[in-house]
C-alpha cells in the first residue's frame, strides 16, 4: 500500500489547538461589554447627580426628582451625608470611583489566569465602593424622609458591577503556566495611572461647577435685593448729603431751575454710561419741568485720571478733552450731538477728527482750542478730583440732589437680564414724588 493511500477511508485527526484558541472568547466579550455598561451607566448618572447637586433650584433637576410620594432627590443631595469633605460631595467620589472602571475595562479587560491579581485590586476597590453604597442607601431609607430614585440607581449598578467583577476575578481565562500574564505590569499600572489623572480632573471639574453655581445664586440673591425699588430709594435717602458742585461748563440736559438735580460722573469709552446718555433726555422730558441732568467727566484711564489702576478706556481722556473744547465753541445742538456721537462709536475705530467734522466743526479750531485754553485741562482734573472726593471708582456713578443714588434702572432678573420700564419708571416717580408724564412713560 503507498503511504499515499495509508489513510484513506480513516477519518481525519484533529490537530491540537493552542492554550488561547481553547476556550469560546464569547463568554469573556459579555462580561467585559457587561461590565464596560455598568460603567458607563455609573458614571452618566453620577454626572447627572452631580449637577443637580450643583444646582438644585433648577427646573429641569426638580422635574427630574419628582417621581411621586415617597421619592426626590433633594433630600438627599442636600443633606449632611451627601458631603464628604468641605466642597466635596459623595456625587464626586461616584466620577471618580466609575471613571476609574471604566477605563480598567476598556483598556486592561478581563485579565487571564497569570494576571488575575490586578483584577483583584479592582474587586477590593469594588468592595469599598459596595460599602459606602450600602451606607447611603440605609440612610436614605431610615433617615431621611424621600429615596433619590438616581441615587439608588448608582448604587444598583455598582452592585452590579462588583458581582460581574467578581466573577471575572474567580474565573479567569483558562491558559497554561506558559501564557504570558495580562495585563502586564505596565499596561495595569498605566491604566490606574489614567484612571487617577481621570479621576482627579472630573472631582476638579465637579468641585469648580458647584461653585461658579453658587456663585451665580449669590449673585441672584444679592440682585434680588439691590435691585428693589424699595431698597434703592432706601439706600439713597440714608447716603451723606454733598453739594451740587454744578459748573457752567458741564453738559446739561434740563432746566438750569429745576428742583431735582441728577449729577452723573461718565467716561465716553463706557458702555453703561452710553446705556444711560440714551435715555437721559427721555426721563427729563417724563419728569419736566423737574428734573435735569448733569455730566461730569471721570475718563476711566491713567492718560489724565491719576485714581485708576490702568488705563481700562484707552480714548476717555482724549474724548473728554475733545468734547470740552466743542464746548467752549459749539452751539448747543452740536455739544449735544458731539455727545451722542462719542457714545456710539465708542466701540469703533475713529479719529476725533472725523467725529468733530461729522457735527459741522472744524478740526484745527479744536486743536487750537485745546492748545490755547487751560481752563479745558482745569475742568478735567476739576470733575476728577471731585469724583475721587465723594468715593467714586467707577462710572456711571449717579448722585441724585446730592445723595449717592446706586442704581438708575431696575432690571428683570429672569434668565434674560434687561431693563423693566415699568419698575424703573415707578423708581423715579417715587425719588421725585411726582407721576411721570404718560406720554413718555417707558
């Protein structure tokens, strides 16, 4: 018989297959999917509480929590126990904690037989998490009067996740002595490496959310307050009384008798007092014949102002002088709409020049004006010495008839902040003691 035909009619043996092929890898691609899940549900819902932590007033989180009797997340997020230490909160600790397990899972996966001991140190972690789930869920359930339905959640998965873990602790992938260990020491150390650089960037991410959102409920409150009517009528009658140092170079708009008189101190590079200069002639007309407004200059930059740390409006000084000088030849008309052009085109790149030829001045007459008369430099330092004298720091700064008035204008303090014309008008009838003209009302 030829060794060609040795065989034939025998059926075929099967070759050995190797330690790695041996096993059906499909179980150990469920437990990690399962186990990458778990993770990722973790850490979604921690995120998730850590917001509502941060801001617990808001619609959408209160929306979230109430899921009928006996469930809200508010109790719990608020209380004691949710604080671990200081600004940290437990909701961080579950960033971290499933962070951690997931890029364990991702990255090293199920380890074999030769590295199960790095799969150990996960399920201890695990443990210590299960620990600190079974803590908080006791007290939500015997010490506080709702269960956070999210809370309860995170702790489910966990136990979940650590169940999974365990198993893929005990039954490793089956492999000979010879199987070369996974992961190595590198790729485990290097994974919990990413895992702490992880951790420590999403508790300092949480840690400054909660914060800035503090913040800005400190900063409602605090509107809530200054921005009253009530308070800021209060505020100005309880102010020291200062003379009206009115001079006949100011800017005025307004009977020179009137009773009331409204001293605002302003820079031309300034967007409020722009806000401001847009309705000045509008409450003088709604409160006419009793009402006038005066402008003083206070250029918020070091070129002329010796009280400002740097010069925040680079062109105020330059302005004011400009607008000094049109003063000292211009007619009324054209200081006005100088004025008016200097606000808008604060923004913008321009010359004085162009700005005095667009309200029919000469340029060269300014020039000489500025050159030749001191008294423009006198009044500038004049107003600014003045502004220093009575505490201001800033522009606009408002002194009604001598008193130091904080606000001109109420805003609303919804989510889109602007002015409320209605409570601002009620502002001044009652700093004025008169009913605005209907007319211009708003």
């Amino acid at each position: 018989m030829s060794p060609s035909n040795a065989n034939a009619g025998n059926p075929p043996v099967a070759k050995p297959t190797s330690p790695e092929i041996a096993v059906a890898p499909q179980p150990r691609a469920v437990l990690r999917a399962m186990l990458i899940v778990c993770a990722l549900a973790g850490l979604g819902l921690s995120a998730l509480l850590a917001l509502m932590s941060a801001d617990p007033g808001a619609g959408w989180a209160s929306g979230l929590c109430s899921a009928g009797d006996g469930f809200g997340c508010g109790h719990a997020l608020s209380s004691s126990a949710a604080t671990v230490i200081g600004p940290f909160k437990a909701t961080h600790l579950g960033l971290a904690y499933f962070g951690i397990h997931l890029l364990w899972y991702l990255i090293v996966g199920i380890p074999n037989r030769q590295g199960r001991n790095w799969q150990l140190l996960m399920v201890l972690i695990g443990v210590a998490g299960l620990f600190g789930s079974l803590t908080y869920t006791a007290i939500m359930i015997w010490r506080l009067p709702t269960i956070c339905q999210f809370c309860l959640s995170v702790h489910v998965v966990n136990l979940l996740m650590v169940v999974l873990g365990t198993v893929a602790w005990f039954k490793p992938r089956i492999d000979t002595t010879a199987a070369a260990p996974r992961p190595t020491r590198g790729l485990a150390l290097g994974t919990l490496g990413a895992g702490l650089g992880f951790a420590i960037f999403a508790v300092v991410a949480a840690v400054g959310y909660q914060n800035q959102q503090a913040a800005f409920r400190l900063q409602a409150l605090y509107m809530d307050v200054v921005n009253d009517a009530e308070y800021i009528v209060w505020d100005w009658s309880r102010q020291d009384l200062h003379e009206n140092a009115v001079s006949e170079h100011d800017h005025q708009i307004g009977p020179t008798d009137a009773p009331h008189t409204l001293v605002v101190f302003s820079d031309f590079d300034c967007d409020k007092c722009a806000g401001f200069h847009g309705v000045a002639e509008k409450l003088v007309d709604g409160f006419a014949p009793d009402i006038r407004v005066v402008f003083k200059h206070y250029p918020v930059s070091q070129a002329c102002n010796p009280y400002v740390e740097r010069a925040f409006h680079p062109q105020a000084c330059a302005s004011a002088r400009v607008f000094i000088a049109a003063q000292r030849i211009a007619t009324e008309q054209q200081v006005k709409d100088m004025a008016n052009l200097l606000y808008q085109n604060r923004t913008h790149l321009y010359t004085h020049e162009y700005l005095v030829n667009a309200v029919g001045l000469e340029w060269p007459a300014i020039e000489k004006k500025m050159q030749s008369d001191e008294s423009i430099d006198a009044q500038l330092q004049a107003d600014i010495e003045l502004a220093h004298d009575l505490g201001v720091d800033g522009t606009p700064a408002f002194f009604l008839n001598g008193k130091r008035l904080s606000r001109w204008m109420i805003t609303t303090t919804g989510p889109q902040i602007g002015p409320d014309y209605q409570a601002t008008n009620k502002l001044w009838e009652t700093l004025l003691g008169r009913a605005m003209t209907s007319k211009t009302a708003g």
